[in-house]
C-alpha cells in the first residue's frame, strides 16, 4: 500500500520525477513535498482506490504527515 501512495504522490505531485525519493516516514508537509492541495488531491486517491471515506475530522496531520501513517489510517477504516 506504501508504495501506491509513494507512486501516486511522485507521478501526480511531482511529474514522476524518477529522482524523487520518498520513504514511508518522511515528513511530507513539513518537507514541502506536499502542499494542502496536493493533500486534497492524494485524500481523493486514498477514497477512490481504497474504497473508504475521509470525513473532515479525519482530516488532520496525524493521519496524512507521512505515508506510515496514511496506511495506519487506511488500514483502520477498511
């Protein structure tokens, strides 16, 4: 799961810029990696691939700062 999500973020955020290296535990905000559109964007991914739905109050840093802790939150609500 890790890797669809790096993938989607490097292909759709990024260009698929083959140089771009992005590890499970990396501060993707905090980096600059993802801006809050590009967070919207990578929310609507998660709903669509995933087949859940991110309510508002879901919606916080704790849940999407890294893509560990995307998948801990994908895989809490399946």
């Amino acid at each position: 799961m890790d890797k669809q999500l790096i993938t989607y973020i490097k292909d759709e955020l990024h260009a698929g810029d083959a140089g771009l290296e992005i590890t499970p535990q990396d501060d993707l905000l905090g980096s600059g990696l993802v801006e809050s559109m590009g967070m919207m964007k990578i929310i609507g991914f998660i709903e669509n691939q995933y087949g859940i739905t991110v309510p508002p109050r879901d919606m916080t840093i704790e849940n999407f700062l890294t893509v560990e802790a995307m998948v801990n939150y994908i895989s809490s609500r399946q």
